[in-house]
C-alpha cells in the first residue's frame, strides 16, 4: 500500500511541476496534516466552539492508496460555475457571464451558447448551477439556476430550455420559479440543483447575506436560506412539503446560510447538502423534509468581525445539527458523490469542492456520520467551484481561475 502512496504522489507532483501559479509559501498550509490518522487541518480554529458529538469536526485524515493522475484539460474558461456531464462524454458547462459553453474530454471548448435571458452577473451572482433533464437524450432540455435581474433588485431564479440541433443556442427558454423576495444586494444566492429520483428538481437557496435578510431563512414565506423542491414545470411537489404551517409549499428544509452543494447518497438515497457558513462553521447536513437547519439561530461560526451570531449558541431543541462542520472553513461550493469503480476506494465516499481553502475535500462516510478527511489538488492552488463524475468513472472539477480537471485512473 506504501508503493502505491509514492507513486499517487510521484504523478501528482508530475503534473504540477510545470504549474508555476503555485504559491509556494502557502503550500504547506493549504495541503496541511498529511500524518495518517491524525486530522487533514493542522491549523488552530478561528472559533473552536465545542462539538456536539465526537466526529463532528476534524475527523482523522485518510489518504488515497490508488495511483491516480490530475490533468488540466483546459484552462479557457472564464468564471465556469456549473458542471453536468452530457450522455456522449462532454460536458456542459455554465460560465457566471451568462452562457453556456460545451467541452470535450480532450479539452476542446465550443463558442458560447446563447439564450439565457436577465442575467445578472455582480458579486457572486451570475448564470450559476445547471441540471440536465432526466430525459436529455430525448428532449434536449436542461435548467439553469440564475440571478435574474428584477425591477428593485435581483433573485435566484431556474431557468429552462432546449439546447439547439447546432448546439449554439437555447431554444424555449422559460424562467419555471423564482425565489422570492426580491433584494437589492450581490451575495448569497445557493444556485446549485439537482433532480431526484422521481423526476422532481432540488433547488438551495442562500440568504442573501445582510443581516436584516437572515431572519428569512427561518421564515417559511420567504424562499431565502431554503431547499426548495419542484416539479419540471416550477410547481410545488403536492403532498411533500412545509405547507401544512401555512408557508410556502415548495419549501423542503429551511434555516440554510448558503447552499452551493447538493447531492444524493447513491445507496442510501438521502439528500447531503453543503453550505458556507460565516467565520467558521462551514456545514455539511443531511436534509429532511420539513426540517430546520437552524440559521441564523445556531452556529459553528462568528460575524466576521468575530461578534457572536444572535445568542452565540450552537444546539437548540428542534434545530438539526450538521453531520460535519470546518472551523477554519473549508468555502464549500459544489459536490459530488463518487458511483465509480474505477477507483474502488472511492464508491460511496462525497467530494466537496472548496473555494478558499483550495483543494477539494474527499470525506470517507458512515451511517451519516464522516469518518475520513483527504485533501486533494490542494497543490493546485485553484478555487474549486464544482467536481462532478465523468460517464468514465473519473472526476471532474471546475475552478474559478478558469480550469476543467480530470481526475482519474490513466
Ligand atoms: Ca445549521
């Protein structure tokens, strides 16, 4: 198993040798405790709020026995946000500008795709997640989570059309939800999808930020800090919802901070999302129908002037505890649960992409709890905006510098 360690790490650092953007300084901090056992973050907390169970925070470190290897496939993409893998081995990918772009697994990328409508790229918002129909292979649609921008502000919104023959524009193009209130402002919109099973649309939302807002992710009338769930055409799922309180019937879990990865257990079938807390206190939770996340009431986190967030208290009776949380924050966008068996070690274990701590978090799983932390491509030195899997049982990951990876057996 040791040989197999030197030669994952020999093609890694193969690959990165030519990379000459890596600041050497921060290296060792980004990569942090490669000591087996001992947790992958060696760094003190910013917070250090008690857990509430053993292994909620810090687990002990783990590291991939199977020799992979990290390619750039290209590096001409501009602010790419979203990721979905085409049934013909491409993929489709939104870039944050508003268009769409089409990249091959040897890393030609294709003109823009035209058509999404009222895009409002400003801070953090822009042409965001994107989610192909269950039926792609036959009717060609796919949606797209949005800011839109609206008389007196913007939203997020989801989006829907029809990819052209020619591959060059959407065709159809309707906006099938809005998340509502309208708000002036450019932080926290989530915008990341995903479909169950059952042919029905997951959408997380964010807060939008400012503190007069956060109060909405407790409130079941607002779509701000939620996981929303609809069907194809927008509307609420009937019989699976919060509605019987008298709140919005599309609403699915709320007290969410911002959620940029969402993602479901592919035995189990539960629902993982993960979401940016404020200092400290980046969550990942297990999502049930009905159940409050507890934001802005609880948190692993603090203001980022280090003030305490409302009583500065961290369980409360009838609000969910994460699975996890990263104090220092791990900036969780995007993510993904590994189905492959290209890499056995892999099967079943959740890849998070990180933002500002630049790397990508593998988390080794059991009965809802995480047992095992690796970093990988912390060397890269990228904001990693999404990772999904390929149609070839690898990994692929966005940044926000512009790059498509591969990561995966030769
Ligand atoms: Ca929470």
């Amino acid at each position: 198993m040791f040989k197999f360690q030197i030669i994952a790490s020999t093609i890694l650092l193969a690959f990165t040798s030519c990379n000459s953007g890596i600041n050497d300084a921060n290296k060792e901090e980004a990569i942090g405790n490669e000591t087996p056992g001992q947790p992958v973050e060696s760094r003190p907390p910013d917070v250090g709020y008690k857990p509430a169970f053993q292994g909620q925070t810090r687990v002990a470190g783990v590291r991939t026995s199977t020799p992979y290897e990290t390619k750039v496939i290209t590096d001409n993409l501009t602010k790419p946000w979203g990721i979905a893998a085409l049934p013909d081995g491409r993929f489709l990918i939104s870039e944050k500008g508003g268009s769409f772009r089409i990249v091959s697994v040897n890393g030609q990328v294709s003109d823009k795709i035209t058509g999404t409508q009222n895009v409002e790229e400003k801070g953090q918002g822009g042409l965001l997640g994107v989610s192909l129909d269950p039926d792609f292979s036959t009717n060609r649609t796919i949606y797209w989570a949005f800011t839109e921008k609206r008389k007196n502000g913007n939203g997020t919104s989801v989006g829907k059309g029809v990819l052209s023959a020619d591959e060059r524009s959407l065709e159809n193009v309707q906006v099938i939800y809005r998340v509502m209130p309208t708000y002036e402002g450019n932080l926290h919109y989530g915008g990341r999808m995903v479909f169950s099973k059952d042919g029905n649309l997951f959408l997380a939302t964010g807060d939008r930020f400012k503190k007069e807002r956060r109060r909405h992710a407790q409130e079941l009338n607002s779509g701000l800090g939620k996981i929303i769930l609809i069907n194809k055409d927008g509307k609420p799922v009937g019989g699976t919802t919060t509605s019987g309180a008298g709140g919005n019937a599309e609403i699915y879990s709320y007290g969410h901070r911002n959620v940029q990865g969402i993602a479901f257990h592919p035995e189990t079938g539960d629902l993982w999302v993960a979401e940016f807390g404020p200092l400290g206190g980046d969550e990942l939770n297990v999502v049930e129908q009905g159940k409050n996340y507890g934001w802005p009431i609880i948190s692993y986190g603090l203001e980022y002037n280090s003030d305490t967030i409302g009583n500065g208290i961290t369980q409360q009776e009838g609000l969910e505890q994460p699975v996890y949380y990263w104090d220092p924050v791990l900036s969780p966008s995007g993510m993904t649960f590994y189905k492959g068996s290209a890499i056995p070690e892999w099967k079943n274990n959740l890849f998070i992409a990180g933002l500002n701590s630049h790397h990508i978090a593998r988390l080794v799983l059991e009965n809802r709890k995480v047992i095992g932390e690796e970093r990988i491509l912390a060397d890269q030195q990228q904001r990693f905006r999404h990772v999904i899997e390929g149609n070839d049982g690898a990994l692929f990951a966005i940044t926000d510098e512009g790059r498509l990876y591969r990561i995966g057996k030769k």
